[in-house]
C-alpha cells in the first residue's frame, strides 16, 4: 500500500474544550481522494457486513477518488438517509471489518470520506427534497423524531403516503437533538434534516406527548398505521444507599439541560419554547460520572465545557487491552480494545481529567445534599461485586449515572396494546406488533444500540408498513 491510513483530523482538545463547535476538521480533496484510492474494492466486501445499512462503501471509496463526488452522494444515499448524521456519530463498525484492517489500524477511513461526501453535497446543493410523484391516500402516523422515525417517515413519505411525525420535545431529532452535544454534531445540521422532510410533505407535530396528549384510540381513528419509534428511554439506575441525595442525576437529564442552553445561546432556536431549565450544572464542581459509553464521554465534555473542578469517569467493566486480540475478538469482528474517548482526551488536558476501571459504587454520602460517594475495586466478572478491603472515598458534587438504559416507556405500548419481548422492548420480530397496523423500530424494538441500527431500522420498518397499507382495501 502507497499511501498511509490518515485518520479523521480533530482540534486541539485544549482549544476545543472552551467552545461548542465540532472537534474534528475535514482534509482536502486531494488527500481525500488519496484515502479513497486505498480501497482496495475486495471480491467479497466485508465492511458491507459491517455496516448495519449495507452502505455500498466500495463503491462511493471509487467515485470519490474518482473526483465523482455528485455520483457519490446518490450511491451513499442508497441505502442512507442521513450520512451526515452518521458521519459524525457511528463508531464505524465497517472500518473494524475492512480486510485492510487485517493488519491493526490500517483500514481504510471510510467514515471520513462518507462525511466529506454528504458535507460536499449539501455546499453544493445537490441535496434536494424529494415529494412523492403520487398520493396513495393512506395515513401513517410515526411517534418519535430520532434517527429510526425521521428515517421511516421520510422513507413512507417519498413512497406516497400521508405521514404524521410526533415528538413531545419542542424540536425534532430524539437524542441527536437533545442528547448529542453540539460539538459532535452540530444541531443545524439535524434542523436542516427536518426542513427537508417537511418540503417533502412530512407534517411535524411538536410539543404532543403520544399516550398522554393524543390516545392510542385517538391514533386509530385518524391513521392506518402506527410506527413506534419513541427510542429506548428508561435509563438504568444505581440502586445504593444515598442514591436520593440532591446532586445525583440521571445523565440524560443533564445532557438535556445542556443542549437546550446550547441551542439558546448559539442556536438554532426550537420551534416551540423550551420547558423552564434545571438547575443542573458542573461548573466548579468535582464531577463523576459512572458509566463508560458514548453517553458517558458525553457528560464528561459538557462538564470540561462548563469549567468542572475534576471529571472521574468510572467503568464497571476492567481495561481493555490496548489492541486486538485475536484471541477474543478476530477481525472482522468488533475488536474490544481501549479507546480514549474524545472527551476525555480534553478532561486530561483542562479539567483533571481521570478514566478508571473496575470500579464498583458501594454508596453515595452527604448531610442533605451529596458531598462524596464510596467506591471499591470491582470484581473482574459479572455482577462484579466490591472486593473486600478496596473501598475508598471520592470527592463528588455532581454524579452522572450514564450506565445505559433498559426499555422504552412502556405507556403507549400498554395503550396500544402491544406485547412486550423478556427486556421489556416492543415485541416486533419483523417490525409488526402484535397489535394490528402497529409496527416498531428503533431502540424501542431491539434495544439501545448505535444510530447505523436507528435508521436502517426505520428503513426496514418503513417497507412492512407499505406491505401492511398495499394489503388494505382502498
């Protein structure tokens, strides 16, 4: 191979922490193309297994290097509603499974070149809203605007049928919204999204909260299909001692607060005016957070952003090798391996930034409001019980439980009248309840997972609602 992998370029995490902008920058074309040329277009394309979208990766790899950028973004947008959405927040499962990854951390950057891709085509407007050229006269009503509902709304919608878009936020875009920070995705970005489904006939209904606002018999009456995409939203929660103490949150609960002060300081404004904020905040204080994902890292840049005394991150699990096993995970799998996220790349560098494994939290502790908790050395294996003799104390004023969530709300579905799977999720094997004209996608059907899964899961669900509408009597 002639040319090197060159990874996605971010700012300086010492400059970036002080602002809300994206971290990562774009190479030039010319590099841009290079790293497409690496492709090696394999007979038997792994990164299309990799991918939960079937992203016809080789082929957008040849057209960009080929400086065929507008042929690019119809072949992305194929099998992708949204590159732009993925671009910048998929860990990028499809690198792990490129066959130049055979050899560790030489794969092709495939994630980058989709963004420059998507970026291109917007600058150049080649992204346009698409109306269907037909009105079938049947009505679908979608609940929920994350990735999995925007993506099945948009995909009924092109196909000719009239779609009603719920979300009880008073903007759309679920958790890329409202969850991810501006600085991973900025939310003028997912706006610019909403306003192209709107141009295409999408109507967007804010503020309605399904269940509460409009009933599930209120639904029937006025659709021909239900599509529940209302995300999985019940967080896991940390069942100790002190866990009642002012000072522990939920970190959804914070990362709201923080997106919606972002959104009001920098914009965009949301369609409908904000609830009153809370008073949560990390500024000068000493901040833990518990819970190792994307959610987790998360909280942790809000809080270097706010001017946080200290940020801990605590991992139940122990650490990750600091490269693939073979052993454990062999290419082309997922490979379970340390990987030092973004945000804490800026805790270390700003904030007294400090990452920890196999840690177990025994209790929290305070007079009337929380001042430290108490944590002790994990068992390397489940439940990862608190080894005796290990228990230290750590300073906390803020504690952000970040440790995943189990299941949607389950009131809708209860209205609905849907059968719910052992974990609690929408029981849809293919996308249809047990409910008739209700389908399900998205978290809320197979679990939190990664938005690659949101939008492929709404496309799918898109297409066993056309089958369920085509079967009924016109």
């Amino acid at each position: 191979m002639r040319v090197d992998r060159a990874p996605v370029q971010e700012r300086d995490p010492a400059e970036r922490a002080h602002d809300y902008r994206e971290f990562t920058l774009t190479r030039p074309v010319g590099e841009l193309r290079d790293q497409g040329g690496r492709c090696m277009d394999c007979g038997v394309p792994f990164c299309h297994n990799g991918c939960p979208l079937g992203n016809l990766i080789p082929d957008w790899n040849d057209l960009v290097y080929r400086d065929r950028w507008q042929e690019a973004i119809a072949a992305l947008h194929r099998t992708n509603n949204f590159p732009e959405f993925t671009g910048r927040l998929c860990p990028a499962p499809c690198e792990a499974a490129c066959v130049l990854e055979i050899r560790e951390g030489d794969a092709v950057t495939i994630k980058q070149i989709e963004n420059a891709i998507i970026d291109r085509a917007f600058a150049e407007g080649w992204v346009v809203p698409l109306p269907p050229s037909i009105e079938t006269g049947h009505r679908v009503a979608v609940v929920g605007s994350g990735p999995a509902g925007l993506a099945a709304a948009q995909q009924l919608r092109r196909a000719g049928h009239g779609v009603v878009l719920f979300e009880r936020d008073e903007a759309a875009g679920g958790l890329v919204r409202f969850g991810v920070p501006d600085f991973k995705i900025e939310k003028a970005l997912v706006e610019r999204r909403v306003e192209q489904l709107l141009a295409e006939g999408v109507e967007l209904r804010l503020g309605v909260d399904v269940g509460v606002d409009v009933t599930a018999e209120q639904l029937r009456a006025e659709f021909d299909a239900v599509v529940l995409a209302v995300g999985s939203r019940v967080p896991r929660d940390l069942e100790v001692p002190g866990r009642e103490l002012p000072g522990v949150h939920f970190a959804m609960d914070y990362l709201y607060t923080r997106n919606r002060w972002v959104a009001s300081e920098y914009g965009p404004e949301p369609a409908l005016a904000p609830p009153p904020p809370s008073q949560i905040s990390a500024a000068g204080k000493h901040v833990v957070v518990i819970g190792g994902g994307d959610t987790g890292a998360d909280c942790v840049g809000n809080s270097v952003r706010e001017g946080a005394a200290s940020v801990t991150q605590l991992e139940i699990v122990p650490e990750p090798p600091q490269h693939r096993r073979d052993e454990l995970t062999p290419w082309p799998l997922w490979p379970v391996k340390l990987r030092l996220s973004y945000a804490m790349k800026e805790a270390r560098e700003t904030a007294n930034g400090e990452l920890d494994f196999s840690v177990v939290t025994t209790h929290f502790a305070g007079n009337g409001r929380l001042a430290s908790m108490h944590i002790a050395e994990a068992a390397p294996a489940p439940p990862f019980a608190a080894l005796a003799g290990t228990e230290r104390e750590l300073p906390a004023d803020l504690v952000l439980l970040a440790m995943g969530f189990l299941h949607p709300e389950h009131g809708l579905a209860e209205q609905l009248g849907v059968a719910l799977d052992p974990r609690g999720n929408v029981a849809a094997p293919a996308y249809a309840s047990s409910a008739p004209g209700v389908f399900a996608c998205g978290d809320a059907r197979r679990g939190q997972s990664l938005i690659v899964w949101a939008i492929n899961e709404g496309r799918q669900c898109a297409r066993a609602v056309e089958r369920h509408l085509a079967a009924l009597p016109r």
